[in-house]
C-alpha cells in the first residue's frame, strides 16, 4: 500500500506541472483570441457582443470595454471603457483584472491610482495571469504605487516567466546578471534571455547578443553575438541596429562591411537612438571638414557652384542627410545642392581622362 502511494505521489509530481502548463498555454490563447477579437470588431458586430455584456458575459465585457478604449466598431470613449471593464474585472475574469490594472495605472477612464492598480494586478497574478504578474513584478521592481522591494519583484518575473512572458524573462535575465533581488548568477541570466530570444523577443535577442560578446554565461563567441545582434535589428530594436551597425564597421565577429554596418546605424538614428545619432553627427562633421577644405582651396566660399550628394550612405536616412546638409550649408553658405546622376566612380574616371585628353579634345 506504502509503495502504491509513493508511486502515485510521484506520478502526480510529473503530471502537475504539464498540468500546470496545459492551464497556462489554455489561458494565454483564450487572451490571444479576445485581443484579436476585439481588434477585428466591425460596427455591425457591436450589438451581439452587447447583448453578451449586458447578460453578464464576462468575455464580451472585456471585449466590449477593448473596442470602447481603441475605437474599433463604436467610437472610442474611455469611460465606457473602464466601466464595461470593471464589470468583467470584478466577476472574477482575470484578463480583465489585468486591463484594469493598467487603466487605473495611466489613468484611462478613471482617475491615475497606484494603489488599486496594484490590487487588480494582484488579483489578477493570483490567478495565474502571466500579465497581471509581469505588471506587478513591474510595480515592485521601480516602486510605483509602494516600496521598492525587488525580491518581490523577481518573484513575480519567475512566475510569468516560467508561463512563456518575454518581458518578464529579460527583467528576470538582467536581475540574474547584477544580483538583483536573486543571487548572482550568468549561467541563469543566459538561460532568461535566451528563452526570450528563442521566442523571437528583440530585446531578449539583444541582451543574449551581449552576453556572448562579453563572455558572461556563455562562452565568448563574436559570431553568435552577431547572429543574434541581427535578428534584434531586424526586429526593429534600435540599440541592437547600433551595436551591430559598430560590429559590421569594425569587421567584429563577421567581414567588415562599412556600407552595411552605416545602414543600419542610420536605422537606429533614425529611432532616435542617441548613441547612433552621435556616431553619424561625427561623421558628418567629417565630412564637412573635409568640404570646407576643398572650398576654401578652391576659393569657392563666396561663389555660386553645384555641390552634389551621391554615393555612400546619402539619402539613405533621413536623419543623416539633416546633419549632412546643415554642415554643408556652414561652409559653403553660396553652394546649390543637387543630386549627381553618375555614380562618384564615374565621375572620377571623367575627371581623369578629361585631363588625359589632349586640351583641344577636352569638354
């Protein structure tokens, strides 16, 4: 009998947690399938998902509240948000504990409190809402609403986490790093970003990519950093299209590419990425030093000529060509800009048979 319930304790140790799971995966769908709902509403679909409501339907209240707040199908009013919301919150439906929570925390349709943005989170993360958890892991971590208390904070990252919630996973990450709140521990900051990273989360994407570029929990390794610094930028992070638009420039971890890693420098500044901004804005004032000393040579200061862009990396960003032509226009303030239908190649090799050409052949 002993041995019979010793083998049932451990069959039920394995089966709880795929349990566990099985639960977790049903309700991130059931929110996927809401959120979707509701962003596909039309207003012809509005009076059914009101009746639903108004019959206490939890689920169309919640939708109901999500199309109020964003406008699809009825036009959009923050309060008949918040109040169709409140009524699912307060039935119980954890989706909607979650979305009220948030509401109370930006202030949308009612009045900012952090203290009841708290307790709508709480209730919801007591549910296992891997939202509400992340959303209040979020409060303990920077204190809104109460004390800063990161152990509580790391608490509640681990448990969204553990139910597939990216954020939660690089939160969770950079604690691990800097012994925030959890031990010390690289080996389990590796393990939290690279599970975001293999969801497809940029920035879990980004912050793996640095840990193989230092070495920190994982072995030292320039090509994986920039591997995974590229899925980051092309996921639209900005500081990984910086770090990987350096790597490219100084042939780090992959061949040196200088068109390719000015790219996507020029992505990030476009972002507004300061870092990347910087590196262009030094570039620029290269650039213009390099022309103010032509002009000056050729003692164009105070003359009308056409200074045309082509080549390299002009108008590719929108941001670079502002600083380009705001130097420009400092050192040659009587210069007419123009695009210049040759490439500079082209251009280069006219100029040198022009003067390899007898003068009477010359044009």
């Amino acid at each position: 009998m002993r041995r019979r319930s010793v083998g049932l304790l451990c069959v039920l140790r394995f089966l709880l947690p795929l349990v566990l799971i099985s639960l977790s995966v049903a309700q991130e769908r059931e929110y996927d399938r809401v959120i979707a709902a509701a962003a596909k509403l039309t207003p012809s679909d509005i009076p059914a998902v009101q009746r639903d409501a108004e019959l206490g339907d939890p689920q169309a209240q919640l939708m109901l509240g999500l199309a109020y707040g964003t406008g699809r199908g009825v036009t959009a009013d923050d309060k008949q948000s918040f109040d169709w919301i409140s009524k699912a919150a307060n039935s119980g439906y954890a989706f909607a504990q979650s979305e009220l929570g948030t509401m109370y925390a930006k202030g949308e349709g009612t009045a900012k409190d952090d203290a009841k943005a708290i307790e709508w989170f709480r209730r919801a993360a007591d549910q296992g809402d891997r939202n509400g958890q992340y959303n209040l892991g979020t409060r303990y971590a920077f204190g809104y609403g109460t004390n800063v208390d990161l152990v509580e904070a790391a608490k509640w990252f681990t448990k969204a986490a553990q139910q597939g919630d990216s954020k939660s996973a690089v939160d969770l990450g950079r604690m691990s790093l800097f012994g925030e709140g959890v031990p010390k521990n690289e080996s389990a900051a590796a393990k939290w970003f690279r599970q975001a990273a293999d969801a497809g989360f940029p920035e879990g994407q980004y912050t793996l990519a640095n840990l193989y570029r230092h070495g920190q929990g994982v072995p030292k390794d320039n090509v994986e950093a920039v591997r995974w610094m590229t899925k980051a930028a092309e996921g639209g992070f900005a500081e990984a299209q910086t770090n990987l638009g350096n790597m490219l420039v100084a042939g780090v971890g992959a061949r040196q590419d200088c068109k390719a890693g000015i790219e996507w420098l020029q992505k990030a500044a476009d972002q507004g990425d300061s870092a990347a901004r910087a590196l262009l804005q030094a570039a620029a004032d290269d650039l213009a030093t390099l022309v103010a000393a032509l002009v000056e040579r050729l003692q164009l200061k105070d003359q009308k000529f056409l200074l045309a862009k082509t080549g390299g990396m002009v108008g590719c960003s929108f941001f670079f060509d502002q600083q380009i032509d705001q130097r420009l226009h400092a050192v040659a303030p009587q210069a007419e800009f123009g695009a210049m239908a040759i490439t500079p190649a082209e251009s280069a090799a006219r100029l040198a048979l022009r003067f390899l050409l007898p003068i009477e052949e010359r044009n």
